[in-house]
C-alpha cells in the first residue's frame, strides 16, 4: 500500500490518497501504516475508508458503470481514501537501535502530526518489531497483525501483571482460547503465579477445541505438568473426565460472612430487610452465626426474634432461603482440611492453581467460592506486604487471579462490597491484580473499567458493549470501526498499557505448534523445586502419577526420578 497525506487533525486522523493502481479493497481497517515524516516516522493504524469527489456530480456520471470513463476520473476526479490514526512516533535522527530495555524511551506518544504530502507505506517487519518488541522472556508473541502473517506481535508480560486486565468478546468468539494463550504465557515466564476459578473447567485439563480436526485442546496441567495443581469442588466429576485433583476443596461455614451472602442476594432471592437480618446473626451469633442459625427451629427462631429485636416472619423466610446453601455439597461444617492454607503452600512453592467446579457451575456455588477464597487469600497478601514494608518477610510474588462472568463480581452495585472491585481499584498494591473474562463487559462497572490496564477485546456489536471497552482509551471514536469490523473466529484488538499502541491481531493457533513452543525449555530450575520439599506431605486427594510426591516420600528422591542429578 502506498499513498500520500492529504489532510488531518491530531484528534480527527490523517486522510490519505491513494497512489494510482492501489486498490481499497486490498486494505483493511486495522492495517499498519508508517507516515514518513520530514523528522518523525508515524506508526498509524487504518481506522476507516472512504471514495471521494472533488465534484460530486462524478459520483453520479460514472454510475452507467462505463469501465472508460470509471479510468479516466479515477484517482483524478474521484479518489478512494483510507483514514489513518497515528499512534506513536520514532525520531528519526536518533541513531541508537530500538531494544526491549530501552523501547519505552524512544517511543513516543503523537502529539503532532506528519506534515502535507508525507509519503505513506504499509509498515515492515521491522517497524512492527521496534513497536512491540521481539519474543523473549518477558515479550510473549500472541498474534499477527492483519495480512502480515510472517510477523509476530508480542504483549510485555511486566507490564500486563502489573494491573488488572479483562478479556472480553461475544459468546463464541474465542475468549476461552485467548484466556488459554495470556496464561501459558505467564505460566512460561514465572514471573507471577495464577489462581484460575474454572468454571467451566476449562482450562486445568484437557478442553473441547472447536475446531474439529484437533479434537481437544490441553489444558496447563498437561502443558506445564508439576508447576500447575488442580484443586477441584467436585471430584467424581474430575475423574469422570479422567483427572485426578490434587486437592479436593471443601468450604466452611464459619468461613461464609454477611458479604459473601449479600454478593449472592440475587441468586438466593434476598431482598433488603434479609440482608439487614444477616448482620444481626452475625452480631449475636459470632462466627458460626451461619451454621447455628440452619439449625434453630421455629421455637428457636422466635425466641432469637423477640430477644433481638428482629422480625419472626423476615428471620423465617430467610433461614428458607439460606437452606439452599446447604444443598452445595462442598460447604461442610469441619472439612478435611483449609483450602486457602494449601493452596498458599502450593503458590509459595512457586505454583499455579485451577479450581475446577465440576458440576457446581452455578452461580451461587462459583460467585460463593469465588469471593470466600479470595478474601482470604488477598488479606493474607496484605499482611504480607505490610511485613514486607517492614523488612520482616520478602515482597511477594505476583499472583493473577482469572475469574469469569465478571459483570456478576464487578457491576456497580456488587463492586463496592466484594474483594474484587477493591482488587481492581488497588492495582498492584499488594501485588494481587485480577484477569477478568466476560461476554458482557457493559455490565462492569465504568469505574473498574478504566483501572483495567489491558483489555483484549474479540468481536462485541452492542453499543454499550462496545462503549464500556473504550472507556478512558485515546481515540475511542475512531477504534469503534475496528472493533465492529473483526473477524467472529481467532482476531482480537489489544489495547492498554501493556502495548504501546492498540494492535489488531490474528491471535496464535491453540495447537501442536504452540504446544511444542510455549513448552520449549520450559523445565523447571532445580534451585526453585528443592524449596518445595515436603510441602505436599499432607496434601490431600490423590496425586496425578509421578508429577507430584505422594505422602510421606521424599521430595528430592521424585525430583531424581523426574530430572536426574
């Protein structure tokens, strides 16, 4: 592609002329461009096309599509026009190479524009590199752009878990595969640890591909082997698909709080007066106020009533409807064992966990377990951060936190109240940020919405969908076209503070070669595994083979086994 500047604005975008024997319908919306300016070179995207007049009356005098006539005003008389939007500019008298270590200094935000009649091409390989960086450790190669299948576009993974970020795409258009890619990417490059609330169950093991003649897609476990544990809420239906839990996780009932219930009010049918009786128990009842509470009976109920101050009837109707909560067969009164202990001894150790839900995939069950384990988990983050603040302990390590059906967690009114909206708001505080997954992204609070530093977005067509995406993005206005115009299948726009610029990419293919890539040298270091020894001596449920230790056997003993010396 190649044209010239014609005119532009720096909050309207450059239009461009055609070169004579370019065609507009060879270009797409989402393209790369580089503007040669006189100084800078502008690394534009196409945002939008158009066929123009210099008199209008040519639109309609050619319309008896004579082909001699269509020749003679064309590029001339009627001109076919692309619009470009520069996102970023390199100084060209600068002679020192662009690297991955000093690329954010000598890329620059636009805050000019290329000057009339400045050449335009379509960019190179090297100009997608300088942008965006070569695969290494740290730059994980996640796609192409449009129509340069040759060249591998890459997200800075330290800059991706320094904030919350959100995937998000009408139902089917690939968000499981996208979430699949963003954490063999951080599982590869340890520089966080991820906690995965399944589902779907997903994302542990092996998954349905969609496309047939692969057949199934592996999931961490079978990519990553002993650096991923599964924990699971239902076990029989782990081993039904033929996986075996590391850890089978049962919740208490003194671990549930008058949160956790208010978050899940729509699910148990609760309205305003419930939820004030729930604080009451609480007061009265102290931390088994749930437990002791199922089990009064009417006699009981009406004495509490009368001794509190609390309604007969609001106390009945709600014990009625917190008798749901005991038909989720995980909730125990003394489970086994703690789930949030183990599975911080499993990401102390350097490990990622997924909890799979089996077939507890309602919302009440995965929303409940959800914000529980959360909460608990983040406070001791907190706690750790602040002995980290006083050289007590040392900082620590990232963890990323994937839930889905995030509009449940993070509409307005349920993100001023569970563990997840503070999450977002916190950034990497305590170094705890969320990735969220959702098909209706509308339905997140715009507050949360522009805290999320990355978004990677699939094809969404409603308007508030759309409009809830681009909230606090530069050049909102123009980026619409591109949203609206990707593919249903394997394109997606990435934009957000872990790319320079928002790039439209054809998204890797979740197969052999990727299996083979994301699992090249992926061997863990022996340093890092010897500090687990002993850590799964009690572990509970049954181990998968020889991946991990069985109870009682010596750690090093298995890591011989595995690696040798």
């Amino acid at each position: 592609m190649k044209g010239s500047i014609l005119r532009g604005s720096l909050s309207g975008g450059c239009d461009v002329r055609l070169d004579v024997g370019q065609s507009i319908e060879d270009i797409k919306v989402g393209t790369f461009c580089v503007i040669e300016g006189r100084r800078y070179d502008f690394f534009s995207m196409v945002v939008d096309e158009s066929i123009e007049a210099v008199n209008p009356k040519a639109l309609y005098e050619t319309a008896d599509n004579s082909p001699i006539l269509s020749d003679i005003v064309h590029g001339t008389g009627i001109i076919e026009e692309i619009k470009l939007q520069p996102m970023v500019l390199i100084d060209k008298e600068d002679d020192e190479p662009i690297t991955n270590l000093n690329r954010s200094e000598k890329i620059r935000p636009v805050k000019s524009i290329p000057s009339h009649l400045s050449l335009v091409r379509e960019a190179y390989k090297e100009d997608v590199y300088n942008i965006f960086g070569e695969p290494d450790d740290t730059h994980f190669y996640v796609g192409t752009p449009l129509d340069m299948d040759d060249i591998e576009v890459c997200i800075d993974l330290k800059k991706f878990i320094e904030r919350s970020n959100g995937i998000f795409g009408k139902s089917g258009t690939g968000k499981t595969f996208y979430t699949r890619l963003m954490l063999c990417g951080m599982i590869r490059s340890k520089l966080c640890n991820v906690l995965v609330f399944d589902m779907h169950s997903e994302y542990g093991w092996a998954g349905i591909d969609e496309d047939k003649n692969r057949g199934e897609a592996k999931g961490l476990k079978q990519l990553f082997g002993s650096e991923v544990a599964i924990f699971t809420l239902d076990p029989d239906s782990s081993r039904n698909r033929g996986v075996r839990p590391d850890f089978v996780v049962e919740i208490p009932y003194s671990s549930i709080e008058p949160e956790d219930i208010a978050l899940v009010g729509d699910e148990l049918n609760l309205n305003a007066t419930a939820l004030e009786s729930i604080y009451i128990l609480q007061k009265h009842l102290g931390r088994d106020w749930l437990v002791s509470f199922l089990n009064m009976d009417a006699p009981g109920i009406e004495q509490f009533a009368e001794s509190t101050g609390a309604h007969v009837g609001a106390m009945q109707a709600l014990q009625r409807k917190l008798f749901q909560l005991q038909k989720l067969p995980f909730i125990k009164e003394n489970p086994a064992d703690d789930a949030v202990k183990r599975i911080m001894e499993y990401i102390d150790n350097g490990m990622n966990v997924v909890l799979e839900f089996g077939h507890q995939k309602s919302m009440l069950a995965y929303m409940l377990v959800a914000n529980i384990l959360t909460r608990r988990i983040h406070a001791l983050y907190v706690e750790r951060s602040e002995k980290a603040l006083g050289k007590k302990e040392a900082e620590n390590t990232p963890l990323v936190i994937v839930i889905e059906e995030a509009h449940k967690f993070l509409n307005p009114e349920a993100s001023r109240q569970t563990i997840f909206g503070m999450i977002a708001r916190e950034m990497r505080k305590n170094n705890v940020t969320l990735l969220v997954v959702d098909q209706r992204p509308s339905g997140i609070d715009a507050e949360i919405h522009s805290q999320f530093g990355t978004k990677i977005t699939a094809l969404l067509t409603e308007e508030k969908d759309i409009e809830s995406v681009l909230c606090g993005t530069n050049n909102a206005k123009m980026l619409r076209n591109v949203l609206a115009s990707l593919d249903t299948k394997q394109q997606a726009l990435i934009l957000g503070h872990a790319v320079p610029m928002p790039v439209v990419i054809r998204t890797r293919t979740y197969d052999e070669n990727f299996y083979k890539d994301i699992t090249s040298g992926n061997r863990p270091k022996r340093g890092a595994l010897s500090k687990m020894k002993g850590s799964f001596a009690s572990g509970q449920g049954e181990e998968y083979g020889s991946e991990l230790p069985p109870p009682g056997k010596d750690f090093e003993d298995l890591m011989k086994e595995l690696y040798g010396e």
